[in-house]
C-alpha cells in the first residue's frame, strides 16, 4: 500500500486533530476529527460520483434517442445510427469507467478511516487508567463499532449522491409527465413517516446490541486467559453456561434491531414497488381525459426515470437504519476516548544546577495518602514519607492486604494520591509484576522487550538471572515460542524473563513486585546474589531497587526496610535495628532461613509443542484455501433460501454457530493452547460471529434475490432481442475464466484477511494485560508502532481484496456495456428484429440490470467474507482435537470418591518419545493423609499434578482413585467431583459476578459464600467500598467483581482458598439435592494444592494451613501438596501419617517422614 494508506500517517493526522478538537465534546466530535485528518481523502470520491450520477441520466436520454431512431425511415435512421452507437459506448463505457473510479476511492477511505479510528483507540487504550483487570472494551470498539465507522464514509457519499440523483430525476420526469411526477414523492412522504418513527428508537437498540456484544466479548477474553485454571478447578462447563448465557442475552438485543429492520426494509421497498405503477397509471389516466395518448416513448422514457428516482430513494431510506449503528459506533468510541486518562500525579526531581554531586533521590514521598480507583473510599496509605537514595536497595514487606501493591503502584503513578507529593529521578522504572506480562513471542524477543538485540549484553543478562540452564533444555533455545502469557514457560521461569528484561533495560530505578516467589530456594538464592549481594550487577550499576515481599529471607541485604501495617509505614530504617526493635512481633515478621525452600515446579518443555508454536504467528492456516471449498458452496446453493428472514433463521443459526465454536474451544486439550495464540482464537468469537449475525444472513438474502432478477433480465432481454442469444456462450465463456480466476484468488485473500486480523486483536489484548509495564519502561510508542505494523498487515489483504472485487465489477460492467451496445447496433442497422417497443423495453432491462449487478457484487462481497467467516469456523471445529475420549464414558457410583485413596502404578507420562516426564512412578496416598510433593526444577511435580486431574494422558501404568480407574471416567467429573484445586495461578473472572467467581455452580445460600470469605478474612475487604443508592438493593455477591475493591496476589491465593471451601460444600450440596429435599452427600474429594501460599506472608501462611487442617486434614480429606516452601509445611505433618515425595528426573527419589526426606535431599541447613 502507498504512504498515504499508512496507518501510521492516518493515526498522527487523527490524534493531531482529536488534540486539537473543540471542548466540551458534543455528539458529532469524533465525525468532525475524522474529517479533518482526512478531508482531502473524504471529498475524493465526490467528482467520480458526480459523473456517475451523469451517466446514469444519459441513460433515459440515450433511451429516447434509440427509439426514435428506430421509429424513423430506414435512410433517416441510417445516417444518425452511428451517432447513436457511439453514444451507447460512451454512456455504457463512462458508467462502468466512472463507478469503479468511484469505488476505489471510496474503498481508500475505508482504509484510511479504519487506520485512523484503530489508532485512536490504541493510543487511549495505552493511557487509560488500569483498573486491574482486563478490559475488553477496547477490542470490541476496534473490531464491531470500528467496522460500523467504516461504513459511515460509503453512506455519506452515497446519501449526498443519491439526494441529487432524486433531485435530477425529479426535473426530468416533471417534463415527461407533469404534475403527475409529485406521485412518488406522496409515496415517499408516506414511507418516510413509518421510516423516522423506526429510526428514532432504532439507536438505543442498536447500542443495546453493542454493550451485549462487548460484554460477551469480554466474558470470552477472561475465559480463554484463564483456561488452564478453568480446566484445573473443573468449571469449564460453568464457564460455557455463563458465555452461552451472555450470548442469548446479546441476540435477544439483536432481535429488537432485527424486527426494526425488517419493518423498515418494508417500507422502503413499497417505494420502489408501487412508485412506477401508480404513477404511470396515473399518467395514462390523465392522459386519456386530456384526449391524448401514452406513445412508446414517453412510457419507456418514464419507466427509465421512475426507476432512477425511486431506486435512490429507496436506497437513502435503506442507508438511514445503517447510519443510526454507525451513529450509535461513533457515540460509543467517543465515550471510551473522553474517558479520564490515567493521571500520572509524580514530579520529577532534577539534579541541581549548581551541585557538583548529585544528591537527589531516586524516589522520595511527602506526606502522601494513596486512594484506590474511587475518590470516595478511604486511602488505602496514608502518612507516608520515604526517601529513596540513589543507588540504594530497599526492600518492603507486610502482612497481605497491607498495601505493598498500592504503594508500587503509586510510585508508578498508576494511583492517583489523596494528597502528598511523589517524586521520581526519572519516570522509566524497570517493573517486574509478580504475574508477570509477557507477550507472545520468542524467548529472546521476551527478554529484549521493545529494545535491540545486543548479544553481548544479552548473554550476561541470562547469566544473571540462571536462565542459562532453561536455555538448554528448551528445543530452539532462546528462539523458542513462549506462548500468550508465556504459557509454555514454568511461573519462576516466567518471573526469571521479567526480571531479565528489567535488567536488559538498563534502567536507573527497577521495582520488583515479589518476584522471587516462584524461584525455588537453589535457584532463588543465586538469582539474589547476582543481583543484590555485595557484589552483585544492581551494586556494581549503582541501579536504586524496591524489592517488594512477603518472604523476610533476604532483608539483611537492603539498605533500607520498610514494613507496611496498619495503613501506614509501620517501621523504617536498617536490618541490624529491626532486630533489636521491640516491636519486632508486632510487626509480623518471622526470620525464615531460605535453606527451608525446596525447588519450584518448572515442567518439562513439550518440544513437539514448541515447534508447532514456530508457526503461530501465521495463525491457523486453511489447507483448502486454494482450491475452494465446494461443500461450503454446496451448502449454499441448497440452503440459501433459509435465510430469508432474518428473525427465525439468523437467530437459530447465530446461536447454533457459537453454541459449537464454544463448545469446540473450551473442548480442546490444554496442548491447543499452548499452540494457539489467544488473539487467533478471540477473533473467532469476535469478528467472525460478528460476520455471522451482521453481515451473512442479509448478503445472502440479497444476493439469492439479484441473482434471480438478473435471470429474469436476461430472459427478457434475449426475447427482445433475439440476435443477442448468439453472445450467450461467449458471456459463458467469459464469464467462467472470470469465475475461475476471481474466486481462486478472492479465497485466498479474504482468508488472509480474516486471518490477518488476529494479529490485531493480540496487539490490543497484549496491550490490556501488559499497559501497567509498558508505561513503567516508557515503552509506549514502541507499543503504538507494533500495533501500526500489525494494523498494516491485516490491511493490506483487505485493500487487495478491496481491488480484486473492483476488477470483477468493471468486467461486468463493460460485458453489460457490451450486450447494451449490440443490442442498440443490431436494432439500428438491421431493420425488423426489432420494434420501438421491444428496444425500450429492452434498455429499461440493460438499466435495471446496471443496478441488479452493482447490487449483486456487493452482496457477493459481503457474502465473500462472510462465508470466510463460517469455513474458518467449519475448518476449526473439524480440525481441533478433543480432549474427552469416547471410551472415557465410565460414571462411579454418586457416593465417589467416598475415601479418597489415591494410587499410582507404574505410571509414564512424556511429551515425546524424547521427553519423559515420569517414569515408572508407584505412590499411594491413603484416606486422610497429607502428601507433600517436593523436588528440583523438572523432577515432574507439575507433570505429576496435571496427570492426575488428566490434563495429560498416561503411556503407561493407571491412577485410581478409590479403586477407579481414572482412564474410564469423563475428564470433566473428576475434575468437578473427584478433585477441588487451589491452583497457584489465580482465577478470577473480573466481568463475572462475585458470587461466580467462589461458587460457580451458584447452588449454595448467600450465607455459605460469606461464611467463606469471612473464614479467609476477605469479608472486610469487600465491604469498604461505598455504594450508591442504586447499588444499594443490588445483592454484593452479584456485583461484578471488577467494581469490586481490587485484590493483591496475596489476596488472590485466599480467595482461591475460600472457592475451595465454596466448592467443598457445593459438591456435598449439589443443586439437585436443595431442589428435591434429599440428604446431602458425603463425597471426600481430594485437596490439590499448587503453591497455594507461594505470596502469603508467614503469619497469614499459618492461619491458612489452619484453615486446610480444620476444614479439609481433620475431616478426613486427602491432601496432595506442592510446594517449595516445606519450612512451614512441615510443622502441620503428622508424624506416622503424613508423607513426603522427594521426586527427582521423573522418578520417585525419597518417600517418607519430612525430617528423613528432607535430610536424604540436602533440602533443610
């Protein structure tokens, strides 16, 4: 594409025009910037369509100056014939010359119009406030509203066009029949009153339609970041429900705007129905009184300008339902862009000019209180005044729920303060979140961020963090695919690559948000010593570090302690004063020797997977795109007729569609996910379900209707002509190499285009979940240009695409031009084929038929894309492996499992034949016992977890539970009943509700819910916020939980505790059992925990195994464990009873008493 379809030109010009837009903001801003930024480009397509619109009435000129010529002697007519051949060619050439002249810069606006609306929309979304969880607004006005924006330019110039074209036809049919022209005009006056009545209320609606689309959008994005939780915690059934739900709720929304337009279609076709006829009528009736007569003329003449008076009438009532959605598109983007921006509130102190030494500080707080989001809740800081040198190591603990977060958050200026005075050295701060944001990519494209490749820098910086190691085991090394979220990296490998690429930065100031958590105490201890000891890079550097943490191991090597409590900086200073301080106990920190800390999981790489994910950044590719795929296309041919309605048909089928891509999704084996980038996958529920609703159902209805008139033309024209059946088989023959040439090639771009837009959907996902680390390094115009480079490549096959239709249109046109100009030089020069009669009928046709084939490229265009849409779907569902098996139809009596007994034997589990993950592994955990799994990076325990919830298959050996063979029984109730999972990955689904995010099944009393969160203490932190009346009869529990107050990742861990505690009594309370007075079962499902106090500061760690002892150890429940913390896990053990699994490459290496494992694995100093 040239420089002026950039979307980089398109996106400053806008942004340069919304900076300097008039305020405040009224309905038609967004309009008025785009027009500005593109006036030029928009007042383009003008001077084509004023000559199209004069071809078009030279059309009833040339009309009437053909049948008086035929009408006159065979000598008169024969000296003007050539005159009127040439004029034939001329009108005829002109129109298909003047209409794709047209089209094309109509087709460069669309361009440069969603460029520009894109890059608005991108620019906002990096300099919104963060709410913490992810928002997909943004994606949703990118794909839906900004494809009803594009529209808008057509419709403009179209309704202008179309307004003249009335006017024009209007003088020319008042010379022809007089008075008698006002006819249409009654009709018009008449349709118009139903039209405005319909368009009035059509807009609500319509952004009804919208909203329900964004919030399932939304509810779908939450989903698919979350599946591997969905699948552990056994709700992925739960999960469908709520997205099916949000899906008849959105096409409940889509019928009203449907029954609106079926009606008003309606009426702007009695338009063009009844006009001619009752005018023409009319006229003869007149006529006839005036003792005069309707010559053959004047009644072809009339009908040609009937039908280019009534057919743009028709269309300006037809373009008013579609300008209201694009209306209601433009007021919705509008609303997102004058949203607040985040308000950085920090002040950078500068050195002093006179000062030889730069004394300031690197961060420095004055009397500061930081709020949350809401002005209207209390601070969640208040008091605090730090001073932050240069150079220095500080580190910051406290209890969970303190406020470490908030006051990282702060100094990030994510937070806006109450009151006080924040001030940085420097606003580029390298940030290490404790779930870290990795976007999609390579290793090394993770590691280096938005920076240059230097390898020498490079290599150091994997040395630092140990990733060498990593390195080595991952199939292509650092060019390796870590997929979205960095799904196929280990949690301490994923927090490693953050922390590599803070350092590979090179940044003054690096905040560290707990980002030792998921190290193992190996691994921990030398990352620490190469970055924080005496002599480690962060000292040699001179670089300022805030180390947030819940872990006390590694005080004694800051400069500085802060510990948080009580809303307030509860003690400053060094770590030789805190341990002489007083309040040492009432500070609740506890000196825990990091020898106690055992590995973290780190699973083996699945290298088949690895290399498949080379390939993700083309997406998912359609083996038939070349060739066709002749069964879509048979489909069509025999089913075609049942979209036309779009209230019975359209529904059913948008519903059954969805239905089975959810199903097929949310059915696919974890290793789909890892293969597949989530932005491929949204934009399947997104775009191509939006082309499913919008765009198929009217494409095809108008299409099966052109097509059928176009036959009926044909046949009337061939009889008036029927020399004009000799060029029959040459139409055929051109007419298949055009076919042939243009739906090879139209198939493939259409796919890539489809295709080419997941990229974009990545881009704004990515920039969701990662906005809070873009802007910490300062890297958000690196953000802007790769989303402009992602935005250009789905582009481009669009614009070609865009060219190829133009090209079909103009063959058309000049094959019509040519059958119009035979058919008028055969009537000319060979006397008696034809009559005056039969000639004006036969133009009228060759008339009709311009309109009939415009009609019917467009809707083979929208058609075109749309049937994309449903292969992709098609090829998705058959191509997409299931994780459920049909063998796997076993079902345990409802009382399983009762004990709880859980037995390994023999079993073998590999990603490849290379890749063995565990071998030969025999272990049994009988009814009530604890069973701690511990063990070295890639000794298996992740494996091990995953095999058991059978979200990997064995090769060899069985796991039963109670005697049950795993193998047999559906993956789905296991995971529902057999297991509750407390997954070191917290889920939460910020757009659901409180009360679904703990009790998915929602079978359980509002009493229960609270029970559980208040036996976490999470109670209060739910009711902080102020409510409003409205929100007031509202039910907590069923607020979503993102207007909730934001939880920490300690916070997280508790509340994955209390879903548990939820999920127990669910499973012994089903539905059923409440609904028909039964007794409550007595199920004993096993406890899995995975790192489930990983951010827990010890106290809370202690209150929480209390919890585990109490609700789950003392009842009898068998509790598998992972952990690499075993300093406090082993105080819980019984001795006698309760077991720990030293395993080691795959295998079994210690099984037994804590004191004797941990002793024979060097594990505890």
């Amino acid at each position: 594409m040239d420089r002026k379809l950039s979307s980089q030109l398109r996106r400053q010009r806008a942004l340069q025009a919304w900076d300097q837009r008039d305020k405040p903001e009224k309905k038609m801003t967004l309009p008025k910037v785009l027009l500005c930024s593109m006036l030029p480009q928009f007042l383009a397509p003008i001077i084509p369509r004023l000559v199209l619109i004069g071809f078009r009435y030279a059309q009833p000129v040339l009309i009437g100056t053909v049948i008086r010529s035929i009408s006159k002697s065979s000598e008169e007519s024969q000296d003007d014939g050539y005159s009127v051949v040439l004029m034939a060619v001329v009108v005829y050439v002109g129109l298909a010359i003047a209409r794709v002249a047209y089209q094309h810069r109509l087709n460069r606006l669309k361009i440069m119009i969603r460029g520009a609306v894109v890059g608005l929309l991108n620019n906002k979304q990096l300099s919104q406030q963060s709410t913490g969880y992810d928002d997909a607004k943004a994606v949703t006005l990118m794909s839906t509203d900004a494809d009803n924006v594009v529209q808008s330019a057509s419709m403009f110039h179209e309704t202008w066009a179309q307004i003249i074209e009335v006017a024009i036809g209007t003088v020319m049919l008042a010379r022809r029949v007089g008075w008698v022209c006002a006819v249409p005009f009654v009709m018009i006056f008449f349709c118009s009153r139903v039209s405005r009545y319909l368009a009035k209320n059509l807009q609500s609606k319509q952004k009804d339609w919208s909203v329900a689309t964004q919030n399932r959008i939304a509810m779908t994005t939450s989903m698919l970041g979350s599946v591997k939780s969905l699948k552990m915690l056994g709700i992925v059934d739960h999960a469908e429900s709520l997205i099916l739900s949000l899906r008849l709720r959105e096409l409940e929304m889509a019928k009203k705007v449907r029954w609106m337009m079926v009606a008003y279609n309606a009426s702007a076709n009695a338009l063009g129905i009844f006009a001619p006829i009752l005018t023409l009528v009319l006229y003869v009736i007149v006529a006839r009184l005036n003792g005069s007569a309707l010559d053959v003329e004047t009644a072809f003449t009339t009908t040609a300008l009937l039908g280019l008076v009534t057919h743009p009438a028709n269309m300006i009532m037809t373009i008013v339902p579609q300008a209201v959605g694009s209306l209601a598109a433009f007021e919705r983007i509008q609303q997102y862009l004058v949203e607040p921006p985040r308000e950085d509130q920090r002040l950078l102190c500068d050195k002093a000019e006179d000062s030889l030494v730069d004394i300031s500080p690197a961060m420095s707080l004055e009397d500061v209180a930081i709020r949350g989001l809401t002005a209207s809740k209390p601070p969640i800081l208040s008091n605090l005044n730090l001073v932050i040198d240069k150079g220095s190591i500080i580190m910051c603990s406290g209890p969970v729920g303190c406020g470490k977060t908030a006051l990282v958050r702060a100094l990030l200026g994510e937070i806006c303060t109450a009151s006080g005075t924040i001030s940085v050295s420097t606003k580029r701060i390298g940030y290490c979140e404790q779930s870290p944001w990795l976007p999609s990519g390579t290793f090394k494209q993770a590691v280096c961020g938005f920076l240059p490749e230097e390898p020498s820098w490079y290599q150091e910086v994997i040395q630092l963090c140990c990733l060498d190691e990593d390195l080595l085991a991952l199939p292509r090394g650092d060019s390796t695919m870590i997929g979205s979220r960095g799904l196929n990296l280990s949690g301490g490998q994923r927090q490693r690559v953050a922390l590599a690429r803070a350092i590979y930065a090179r940044s003054e100031i690096v905040i560290l948000d707990d980002s030792f958590s998921a190290l193992d105490g190996k691994t921990e201890s030398r990352v620490v010593e190469n970055l924080l000891g005496s002599a480690g890079h962060f000292r040699k550097t001179g670089t300022t570090v805030l180390l947030v943490t819940h872990s006390t191991a590694h005080l004694n090597l800051a400069d500085q302690l802060i510990i948080l409590g009580g809303g307030t900086i509860a003690y400053q200073g060094t770590w030789d004063d805190l341990k002489q301080n007083p309040k040492y106990a009432s500070l609740k920190v506890n000196i825990v020797d990091s020898k106690n800390d055992t590995v973290v999981k780190q699973p083996q790489v699945d290298k088949t997977v690895q290399s498949q994910n080379l390939k993700m950044a083309e997406a998912v590719s359609d083996l038939s795109r070349a060739t066709g795929d002749i069964s879509l296309y048979a489909w069509l041919a025999t089913s075609g007729t049942m979209w036309s309605t779009q209230i019975l048909i359209a529904p059913a089928s948008g519903t059954e569609l969805h239905r089975r891509l959810l199903s097929t999704i949310i059915g696919a084996p974890l290793s789909y996910f890892s293969k597949t980038d989530t932005g491929v996958t949204l934009n399947r529920f997104s775009q191509d379900i939006q082309l499913v609703d919008k765009q198929l159902p009217p494409a095809i209805m108008s299409m099966s209707n052109q097509v059928f008139k176009l036959l009926v033309q044909v046949v009337l024209l061939f009889s008036a002509q029927k020399l004009l059946a000799l060029s029959l088989p040459l139409c055929a023959v051109v007419v298949y190499f055009v076919q042939r040439v243009y739906l090879r090639t139209s198939r493939q771009l259409r796919l890539l285009d489809l295709e080419s837009q997941s990229a974009v959907y990545s881009s704004f996902l990515e920039s969701v979940e990662g906005v809070t680390t873009i802007r910490a390094f300062g890297w958000e115009k690196q953000a802007e240009h790769a989303n402009v480079v992602c935005l250009d490549k789905s582009q481009k096959p669009a614009y070609i695409l865009f060219c190829l239709q133009q090209w079909l249109g103009i063959v058309l046109d000049l094959m019509v031009a040519a059958i119009a100009t035979g058919l008028i030089t055969l009537a000319v020069f060979v006397r008696g084929t034809t009559t005056a009669g039969q000639i004006g009928m036969a133009l009228n046709i060759v008339l009709a038929a311009n309109a009939t084939l415009l009609s019917l490229v467009t809707s083979w265009t929208n058609m075109e894309i749309s049937l994309g849409a449903i292969s992709r779907l098609k090829t998705l569902e058959a191509d997409t492996p299931k994780e459920e098996q049909p063998h796997e139809d076993f079902v345990p009596t409802e009382a399983w499992p009762s004990s709880g007994s859980v037995e390994f034997d023999k079993v073998t589990v590999s990603y490849n034949p290379d890749a063995v993950a565990l071998q030969d592994v025999t272990l049994k955990a009988s009814p009530g016992q604890q069973l701690i799994i511990c063990g070295r990076t890639g000794s298996g325990k992740s494996t091990l977890l995953l095999t058991l919830l059978r979200l990997l298959d064995t090769d060899a050996g069985s796991i039963r539970i109670d005697g049950v063979d795993l193998r047999l029984v559906p993956r789905s109730l296991i995971r529902q009943k057999c297991f509750i999972t407390v997954s070191q990955e917290s889920f939460i689904l910020g757009h659901a509700s409180l009360r679904f995010n703990l009790d998915p099944s929602t079978s359980l009393p509002d009493e229960a819910i609270i029970s559980a969160l208040e036996r976490v203490g999470l109670l209060s932190h739910f009711h902080l916020q102020n409510t409003s009346s409205e929100e007031e009869t509202r039910n907590p529990l069923d607020s979503p939980l993102s207007s909730l107050p934001q939880m920490s990742t300690g916070q997280s861990q508790l509340f994955a505790l209390a879903r548990a505690l939820v999920q127990l009594k669910s499973i012994n309370h089903p539905p059923e059992s409440s609904a028909n007075g039964t007794e409550c079962r007595h199920i004993m499902p096993i406890l899995l925990l995975d790192e489930a106090t990983s951010s827990l500061d010890t106290e809370t760690e202690s209150v929480t195994r209390d919890i585990i002892r109490q609700e789950f150890t003392d009842k009898g429940h068998t509790v598998i464990a992972i952990t690499h913390r075993l300093g406090g896990v082993t105080e819980g053990l019984r001795p006698g009873q309760d077991a720990v699994v030293l395993l080691s490459q795959g295998k079994i290496g210690k099984l037994g008493e804590a004191e004797d494992v941990l002793d024979a694995a060097a594990l505890k100093g």
